[in-house]
C-alpha cells in the first residue's frame, strides 16, 4: 500500500529553484534514502513534506491520521532540561495523551539507549547521545511514517552504525525516508534510492538498479 505520494513538487526561493518537478510514492513499511551532494534539495523537500515550509507547487498526499515523525537536521534541545523532561514535552506536542506521555517518553529513551541517562540534562549530551534524543523525540508518538534530516552524517562510523540498526528494528511498522550524501549509510538498511542533484530527482530505484544504471565507482566518487 502507500504511504505516501508526492506529484511535481516544486520550491523556488525567488530566482532560486531548490527542488524542481519532483514526484515518487513511498509504500508502506520500507526504508527509503534520500541521497545527494550539498545543496541537491534534501532538506527543502523534507521539510515540505513534515509540513514545516509551503510548497511552491505540486502535492503532497498521505494518510494523515497515520501520524509523521520528523527529525530536522539540526535539532534544538533545550539544554536546561533532563531528557526526560524534554521528551515528555515532545511528546505532548505530538499528540501523546498527557497521562501516557511519562510511560511512553521513558520507553522510547529505553528503545533508542538512553535509559540510564534520563536524568541528566540534555547540554550535557554528546552528539551521538543528541542523535539517539533526536530520534526518540521522532518516533514518541510511534508514528508510521518518520522523516529524518541527516540522521547519521554527523556520527563515527559505530554511532551510524547503531541509529542505523535502530531505524531498521522500527520496520515493517514505520516508513522511513531520510537524507544523507554517505552511499554506505544507504546500503545498510534501504529499499530504494530517491538520488537528487540541483532539486530534481535524477534516480529513483532499489539500491541495485540504480548501482546498474550507474557505475558504483561513480557514485560513491560522488558521495564520499
Ligand atoms: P545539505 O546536504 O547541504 O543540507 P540539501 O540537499 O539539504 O543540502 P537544501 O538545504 O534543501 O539542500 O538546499 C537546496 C538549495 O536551496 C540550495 O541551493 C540552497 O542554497 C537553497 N536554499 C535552501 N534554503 C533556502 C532559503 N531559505 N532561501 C534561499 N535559498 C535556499
């Protein structure tokens, strides 16, 4: 089934067209890579798609009731807090009910390994540690379809190596789309490749076909 259904969509900033014509459709319960170099428009289309930025053109079609998770590229915690303060907030504002929001934020810390630091405050996490919170904030409300940002670009090898495994232990339940311009991040848990260079989509396939259509060498020239 899908999930999702994206037709000609478009985003101009002035003059500036950050992603052109772009149309593919996601079904239900697999892993999709959005992948491209700096400035190919993964962010922009991301963030029309979790409903942060106006699309100049197109649609955009899901199941709404189905619930969307969404991690930015940059995520703000509020340092201040503990972790589980802040989920508890972030899971409020997902539309958790106010009286599961402690359970459901502890579980979630428990799931993506921040359980024995739930108390501490988030300005004290390290990045990989901020990564996990990231994700945990994405999926409280245990939503079908979740949108990350780069999850894993800004981690060592082991640090992309473990959100990786998570994100692959929340199938078949959840869809998952995510952006990076590291090729290997793909390969580990992804069904099909959306490939974008200056905002239109140039691939779209599984990993195997679109390394047939291009000469690995040459992708992974351009990625890595
Ligand atoms: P990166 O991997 O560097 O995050 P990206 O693939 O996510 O890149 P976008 O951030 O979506 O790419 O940017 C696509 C294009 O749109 C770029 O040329 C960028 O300069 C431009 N752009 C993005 N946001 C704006 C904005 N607010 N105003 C003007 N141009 C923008």
């Amino acid at each position: 089934m899908t999930i999702l259904e994206v037709r000609n969509l478009t985003k101009r900033y002035g003059e500036q067209v950050a992603v052109k014509d772009l149309s593919f459709a996601l079904e239900e319960g697999t892993a999709t890579a959005l992948i491209g170099p700096n400035g190919a428009g993964k962010t922009t289309t991301l963030s029309m798609l979790a409903g942060l930025l106006r699309a100049t053109s197109g649609s955009i079609n899901w199941h709404r009731e189905s619930g969307v998770g969404f991690l930015p590229q940059h995520p703000h915690f509020f340092p201040w807090m503990t972790a589980l303060e802040f989920m508890e907030m972030a899971a409020k504002l997902s539309g958790v009910h106010s009286k599961n929001a402690l359970s459901q934020s502890k579980k979630t810390l428990e799931f993506v390994g921040l359980g024995s630091v739930q108390n501490k405050k988030t300005g004290t996490f390290s990045g990989g540690m901020k990564q996990r919170l990231g994700l945990a904030q994405a999926i409280v409300h245990e939503p079908k379809l979740l949108l990350l940002d780069e999850p894993v670009s800004a981690l060592d090898p082991t640090g992309r190596r473990e959100i990786m495994d998570l994100l692959k232990s929340l199938q078949p339940h959840t869809t998952v789309l995510y952006s990076t311009h590291i090729l290997n991040d793909a390969e580990q848990m992804t069904d099909q490749l959306l490939f974008m260079q200056h905002g239109k989509l140039v691939e779209h396939g599984s990993l195997g076909e679109v390394k047939e259509r291009y000469a690995e060498p040459r992708i992974r020239i351009r990625f890595q």
